[in-house]
C-alpha cells in the first residue's frame, strides 16, 4: 500500500511541477507583451523595446527609426541635458498620443519556444502615423531659423549656435507631432503578438492584424 501511495504521489507531484512550469512560462510571455504596451502607454519607447526582438517590426518601428535618428543627430552636438530632455519629453508625448489602452484576451502555445498572444488594444497604426506627419513643414522651420542660428554662431560662439538649434528643433518637433496626431482618433484593434524565446528571455518577435 505504501508504494503505491508513494507511486501515486510521485505521479500527482510530478503533473504539478509541469503545471506549474507551463504556468510560470504563461505568466512570462504575458508579462513580456503587457510590460511592451504599458511602456507605450507611458510614452517611455526605450523601454517598450526592451521587449523587442532586434529582427521585429511592430506599429512603432517607424517612429523607433526616427528618434534613433535623431538620437544620432544630438551626439554630433555639444548641447546641454536640458535640450535633450526635450527630446525624450517630445517622443513621450508622442507615443501617448499612439498608445492608449491594451487588453490581452487570449495566449496560444505554437511550441515550448514560441507563444501568440492576442491583444485588444486602441492604438493609431503606423499607416495612420505616417500619413499624418507627412504633410508637417520642415522646410519653413529650417528657413525661418538659419539666420538666427547664425546670428548666435557669429555673437557667442559654434556650442551656443548649436544649443539654439537643437532646443529650438526639440520644441518645434514635440509641437508639430503633437498637432499632427493629437486629433486623430486611435482605433480599436485587435493583434496577435507573437513572442519567443531567446537567449532565456521571452521577445516580441512580430505583431500582426487578426
């Protein structure tokens, strides 16, 4: 009687720990896809990709290309953390504009390394977001403030010409956006995230419309 009690409690033991293995493994890719949008949502796009696979496209790959570009184009410059604030505040608003509520509804086991998760969520796709921000003036900024970036190279010098320039692009970039996006409405979605794992961390590797 013993052994088969022991027997029993062994088998009992060992369905639980595969129970909880496939729980625990759930509750991560959840936590990869849920943590990718409240970054969003917060306006905080760094930190969004960190749950992005290097090789993945999603809604926002654009607007990632375009503040790394212009992440490149600040290093060039001596200007102070001030301006760059500017920036970062200049994408947060932004991507608060593109972001606005998610839901997960439903997580798919395809295999042991990769899961689709279905996500509700309001967002403006990047179609929306390109189309908006086409139509944006550069031309005219870049006219209207030459000569006055000139006036302080020749007054006070090349770091002070170039703080001007660059917190007066941070200003126009965070003002133009913002009008360009903020009366669009986000539309309710519904994707599939799905997610695998690499180097022992679980990442969105694509998003697709369902």
């Amino acid at each position: 009687m013993k052994k088969i009690l022991k027997a029993l409690f062994a088998g009992i033991l060992a369905i639980s720990l595969t129970a909880c293995a496939a729980n625990a493994t759930e509750s991560a890719v959840k936590n990869t896809v849920n943590s990718y949008f409240v970054s969003l949502e917060e306006g905080n796009l760094d930190d969004a990709y960190k749950y992005v696979s290097d090789n993945a496209t999603t809604d926002f790959s654009s607007l990632k290309s375009i503040e790394e570009s212009m992440n490149d184009m600040i290093a060039q410059y001596d200007v102070s953390d001030s301006t760059k604030k500017l920036f970062t505040d200049a994408f947060s608003q932004i991507i608060k504009l593109c972001v606005q509520s998610h839901k997960i509804t439903k997580v798919e086991k395809v295999s042991d390394t990769e899961y689709n998760v279905s996500v509700d969520a309001s967002i403006l796709d990047s179609d929306t977001i390109s189309e908006a921000v086409q139509n944006i003036d550069y031309n005219s900024f870049i006219s209207g403030i030459s000569s006055k970036v000139m006036e302080k190279y020749t007054s006070e010098g090349e770091t002070a010409a170039a703080e001007y320039m660059m917190s007066s692009m941070a200003t126009w970039f965070a003002t133009n956006y913002t009008d360009a996006l903020k009366n669009l409405k986000a539309s309710a979605k519904s994707v599939i995230i799905t997610v695998d794992q690499e180097d022992n961390n679980w990442l969105i590797t694509s998003m697709t419309d369902e």
